[in-house]
C-alpha cells in the first residue's frame, strides 16, 4: 500500500514538473517557433500564388499566340513574351513564314482578298524578303547555341534563310545554311539532315529554271490587249465559229383552223360498229 501512494505521488510530482517544463518553454521559446512555422506556411501560400499567377500568363500567352493573325501581331507576342517556354522563338518563325507566304501568293496579308492593291509590288517583295530574312536570323542567333531536341528551332530558321537565298537566286548562300542544318540536325534529328541534304542537291535545277513560252499568236488576228479567261477559251486565230443553221419543220395547211371543240389528242378508242340498215 505504502509502495503504491509513492509511486502515485511520484508519477505526480513527474506530470507537475513537465507541466512547468513546457509551460516555461512556451514562454520563452513558443512565440519563436510559432513564427518561424507561420513564415514557412506564408511562404508556401505564396509560392503557390506565384505559380498559379505564372501558369495563368503562360496559358494567356499561348491564347494570344495561336490568335495572332498578322506578322506584326507576332512580333509584338515575340517581343512580351521572350522568356515564357518557346513562344517568342515560335512567334517570330512564324511571322517570317507569313512574310514568305505572301511572297509565294503575291498576296498582302493586310489587305482583304480580291481588293483592288492586294498584289505585291517590287517594291514590298524587297522589303517583304529583307524582313524574312531579318526574323529568320534573329532565331538562328539567339539559337546557335542549342543542342539536342531544342535545336529544332534553330534549324527550321536555317531552312527559312535558306529558302530567302533561294529566293534571291542565290544558291550558293542557300547552300551554306543547308550545310548548317544538316550539320545541326545530324545527331537529334536525321531525317531533317537527310532534306536538307536533297535539298541542297537540287539546288543547280535553279539555274535551270526557264520562263513559260508565251502563246503563239495568228499574225493574221485582230491584236487584243485584254487577258480574260474568255479569251484564253477562244480559239488561237480569234474566229468564232457561226451557230448551225436550225431547220424548221413547214405546217401542213396552215391556213386551216381546227375545231374548237376538237380533243388535243387523237382518241385511243376503238370506232363504234355501224347500225345494219
């Protein structure tokens, strides 16, 4: 019994003194630890904040960049967005291949289809071709130094002052950013050495490349200044041949009119028999 009351006012006087223990800890070190805790938890609400706020701009950079219809539109998108993923290496490829394209269509990308000024003049081809050239450098220089699966851009780049040189009657340039594509690409992406390669190939067929004969004209012919599709329809001497004459079939007895009452079409009727006399 006497064991028992001891243990139990040991045990007591244990709990007191752990009581006093942590008591004196939380007032001396408590507000320290819990401060430290609340830095730490602010710290990763922020972050998460941050990362959230960071993901909404990426995906409202690539909204705007899948939107963008004009090679300016690109470049501005380029220009804001030079250090989210790819997008200002894209944009910009993308805005020289516009300028290309409408090299290639002898069409205005700011001008509605069918206007009067949509075609390119000599003037806008140079400035069209220069500003290609100028976009398609700028991803080969901020590029030069990728390896690997990242060097994809830069070689695309490469392909389009290839195609520029091409453009310029060139090839001999062209064949210089041929050579660097396919040195590029061999290791990552050797399909895309093996076309540039052919490519540079076919490069001598350029100088081989000889204007369409125009039409052989009848000397004879009228000259017409017009070039419709109708005159491309006609025939070569510019004679139309004259309509078949129609024959028409002359009415027996025109003069007489028939019955009024008289049925449209013959009755198919068998005669009624005549009544014996």
């Amino acid at each position: 019994m006497d064991n028992r009351l001891k243990d139990i006012q040991q045990g007591t006087l244990t709990e007191s003194r752990l009581n006093s223990d942590f008591l004196f800890w939380m007032k001396t070190k408590g507000p320290n630890y819990l401060l430290v805790a609340m830095l730490v938890l602010c710290g990763f609400m922020g972050f998460n904040w941050w990362e959230n706020r960071a993901t909404q701009a990426r995906d409202g950079a690539w909204n705007e960049f899948l939107s963008a219809q004009t090679p300016q539109e690109l470049i501005e998108i380029a220009n804001k967005n030079s250090g989210t993923d790819s997008i200002s290496a894209l944009a910009t490829l993308n805005a020289a291949d516009a300028y290309m394209t409408s090299l290639q269509t002898n069409k205005r990308f700011d001008r509605e289809v069918g206007a009067a000024d949509s075609a390119l003049t000599p003037e806008l081809r140079t400035e069209y071709l220069a500003e290609a050239d100028r976009l398609y450098a700028k991803v080969e220089g901020e590029g030069s130094h990728e390896t690997g699966p990242a060097s994809l851009l830069t070689v695309a780049a490469l392909f389009g002052r290839a195609a520029v040189a091409e453009t310029k009657n060139d090839p001999t340039q062209a064949a210089l950013y041929l050579n660097q594509a396919k040195d590029l690409a061999a290791k990552t992406y050797p399909q895309l050495a093996k076309v540039a390669d052919n490519r540079k190939q076919s490069l001598p067929e350029l100088s081989k490349i000889r204007d369409m004969p125009s039409r052989p004209v009848d000397p004879s012919a009228a000259t017409d200044s017009s070039a419709s599709t109708q005159n491309l329809l006609m025939p070569i001497n510019g004679n139309i041949p004259a309509p078949l004459p129609i024959r028409v079939k002359p009415i027996e007895n025109p003069t007489t009119a028939a019955p009024e009452n008289s049925a449209a079409t013959p009755s198919t009727e068998p005669a009624a028999p005549a009544s014996p006399k």
